[in-house]
C-alpha cells in the first residue's frame, strides 16, 4: 500500500491507495489515487512541501503527485523563527 | 414618629440590597461550577487529543528514523542530519522544540530557527527538518532565520575553536 501522510495537529492524515490493484483498473484503487492527488494539490497550494521517503535512503522533494512512490509525507509552510 | 418611619425603610431598603448582592453572588457562582465544569472538560478533552497526536507523530518519526538514528536521538537529544551539499556539515536537530546548531568539524557554525506556521507534534517537528535538511537544503537555509552559534544562550563563542569562552 502505497502512502500519503500529511503533518498536521494530530500528528498526521494519512491516505493509502494499492499500487498493484491500481495497475488493473480497479476502481476503488484509481478513486483513492485520485483522492491522494486532490489532497496532495490542496496542501501545495497553501505551501506545504512534499517529499518522498523510503528506507535507507535520503527523502526527495516532490512538486508533482507521484501515485508510485511508496510513501510521501507533507510537512506544513515553514517560516524562519 | 416620622423619623422612626424613615429609619424603617431606610433599614428595609439596606436588607433589600443586601438580598440583591447575595443573589448575584449566588448567580455568579452557579455560572461558574456550571461553565468551569464545562470549560475543564474540554481542556481535559483537548489535552488527550494532544497526547494522541504526540504519540502518532514519534510513531511516524520512528518508522522514518533507522535504528542508529533513534538511538542517537533518544541519548543525545538530538537527531544529526548530515548536510547533502558540504563536506563535514551536520545539523543538530533537537528533540524538542528550539534552534537547529549547525556544526562544521566539531565547531559550531550558526544556529537557525525555522518553524512551521501552524502547530504540530514534537516528533513531527524533528521530522521536518530531517526532510526539508536531506531534500531541500539550500530552502530550508534561506528560510532560517541564523544567528550566532549558542544563541540564545547568551554565551560568548570564540568563533576559531567554535566553543565558548
């Protein structure tokens, strides 16, 4: 199950969607990718920053929705303190 | 005879303000077992919604972190993320909230403050700056604001050694 977690005050929102169930068509795997997306789109508009994180290995920035990526976390708008 | 009539309801009007206040009183105290009882309720209520959101985002931040590093972050104190664009850089993040100490060698460089807007776990924080260090470096520079290292601690750093004097 692939993952999109966003940080907010109760830790996180996650929504999860099947990659392989995805690949055939299956219609409720294709409704939650594009659930993920719409999420994903309202968070980069208000300035969250996305990245994609898998183990053992360094997180990459994201601009665009990756519906293969295992995991993506969005963390809010930052500003210098 | 009149004056003692006059003393009569001089007398009568004091009772009746002196029944007014206590009533009030006792308004004002109803109210206020009434709405405090409510008011602790939801602190109580808010406070296990944060509880949940703290114990959800170190669940995050664990799944995130290998081995070593939560190891370092529960003895240290402090996660080190290293810099992915200058040789020998780390960042300090601390576990819990306060500035970033960047150190070059074993010396001290700046400390940086970068926050996000709206409030989030603890955990969560620690987790954003290890994304945002890894995968967005020169942003997450221009974003912080940087001070001298040590601050705010009002310690005087020699800059050469990076420790203070």
């Amino acid at each position: 199950m692939a993952k999109l977690r966003i940080l907010n005050h109760q830790g996180d929102t996650t929504v999860e969607w099947d990659t392989n169930k995805a690949e055939v068509g299956d219609s409720e795997a294709l409704e939650a990718i594009r659930e993920a997306e719409r999420i994903f789109e309202e968070h980069k508009a208000k300035g969250a920053a996305a990245f994609t994180v898998a183990p053992g290995k360094p997180a990459e920035k994201l601009e665009k929705f990756d519906k293969t990526a295992e995991q993506i976390i969005m963390v809010p708008r930052v500003a210098g303190g | 005879m009149m004056d003692s009539v006059g003393a009569a309801l001089h007398w009568e009007l004091a009772a009746w303000i002196g029944i007014a206040i206590l009533a009030a009183q006792f308004v004002a105290i109803l109210l206020w077992v009434l709405f405090g009882s409510h008011n602790r309720g939801l602190t109580s209520k808010g406070y296990s919604a944060q509880l949940e959101a703290e114990r959800r985002a170190e669940g995050l931040l664990q799944e995130t972190l290998s081995a070593e590093e939560s190891r370092e972050l529960e003895h240290r104190g402090y996660l080190e993320v290293r810099s992915p664009s200058r040789e020998g850089r780390v960042y300090r993040v601390p576990r819990g909230r306060g500035m970033v100490s960047v150190y070059e060698g074993s010396r001290a460089v700046m400390s940086l403050c970068v926050q996000p807007v709206e409030w989030i776990p603890g955990a969560d924080v620690v987790l954003m700056h290890k994304l945002m260090i890894e995968a967005n470096e020169e942003d997450y520079l221009k974003t912080a604001n940087q001070f001298e290292p040590g601050y705010p601690y009002y310690l005087r750093w020699d800059r050469r050694t990076g420790r203070p004097v």
